[in-house]
C-alpha cells in the first residue's frame, strides 16, 4: 500500500508542478483535478471512505465551475504565445489518468465488501451506546456524541463548497 500511496502522491506532484507552468488554462485545471482525484484514492488506500467522498464532491464541483470560467474566458493565458507540442500533453494526461484510475480500482478493490466490515471499532459503539449517549438512536449517537468533531469538519467542508459555488454563480450572473 505505500508504493501505491508513493506512486499516487508522485503523480499528484507531477500535476501540481504541470498545472503551475502551464501555458492553457484548461490543461492546468484538469492537471489540478489530478492532484485532487489522487487525493480520493490515496484517501480510499488509506481504509477512509468517507474523507474520499466529501473529497470527490468538492472536487467535482471545483473541476466543473473551473472548466466552465476558462470554456467561458479566453483559454489562453495572456501574453504566451500557444504550445505547439498539445498532443505530448494530451498524451501525457490521458497516461496519468489510465494509472490513476488502475489504482482507483485497486484501492477500491482493498476496501472491505458493504454490510462485511471489521467490528475492530464499531463494537465499542455498539456496546452500550444508548447509555453512552443518550440517544435512542444509534446512528446519531455516534455521529453527534463519539464522532461530533469529524461530522462537524465535513459538513463545514461541504457547506463552504456550496456556498463558493452560489457566490461564483451569483457573480457570473450579474455581468
């Protein structure tokens, strides 16, 4: 698991350090949509599903506003003069995603079957919990009493990407 994470976090770099010198500004969002879907995996790899999930929201809404501005802007970055080499990078991208998306299925072929996960942790949550916390119900209690600070961060996480996607909309909207 830590070459994949290694090989994963290589190509994050790879696409961080393509989108910085990018001359078109489509290639430099989608090189930046590398590094956030590779955080997905590397999130997966790690047995965190949801860390992945709030992940790939956030990313998709991000990856589509960003396509949308440059589609709807000049693509070209200003004062550069176009690269003529444009299939060695798309060639190079389409690669990066072939192996990010093998270690997409592989780190979620490691991820235990649904309804077949180790009791490790969830015991003790079972154990005693309406006692514990108060609550009737299970799945509150633990999300609002052992697990508060975690479901706390991704709903302020998700919050704060719907509300920069209403302000980008809104600001679009009164041009």
């Amino acid at each position: 698991m830590e070459l994949a994470i290694s090989v994963i976090v290589g190509f994050m770099i790879l696409g961080a350090l393509y989108a910085i010198h990018a001359r078109d500004l489509l290639s430099a969002v989608i090189a930046g949509g590398i590094v956030g879907y590779g955080l997905v995996i590397c999130f997966l790899l790690l047995k965190a599903p949801d860390l992945a999930i709030v992940q790939i929201v956030v990313e998709t809404i991000t990856l589509i506003i960003m396509v949308a501005v440059v589609l709807d802007s000049s693509r070209e970055e200003a004062f550069t003069k176009p690269d003529s080499k444009g299939y060695v990078t798309a060639a190079t991208a389409i690669v990066i995603m072939a192996v990010l998306f093998y270690f997409l299925v592989v780190s979620s072929a490691s991820l235990d079957r649904l309804g077949e996960g180790e009791l490790r942790m969830s015991q003790s949550y079972i154990e005693g919990a309406v006692e514990k916390t108060g609550s009737v119900n299970l799945v509150t209690g633990v999300l609002f009493d052992f697990r508060g600070y975690d479901t706390l961060g991704e709903a302020t996480v998700l919050i704060t990407a719907v509300l920069g996607v209403l302000t980008i909309l809104r600001i679009k909207g009164k041009k």
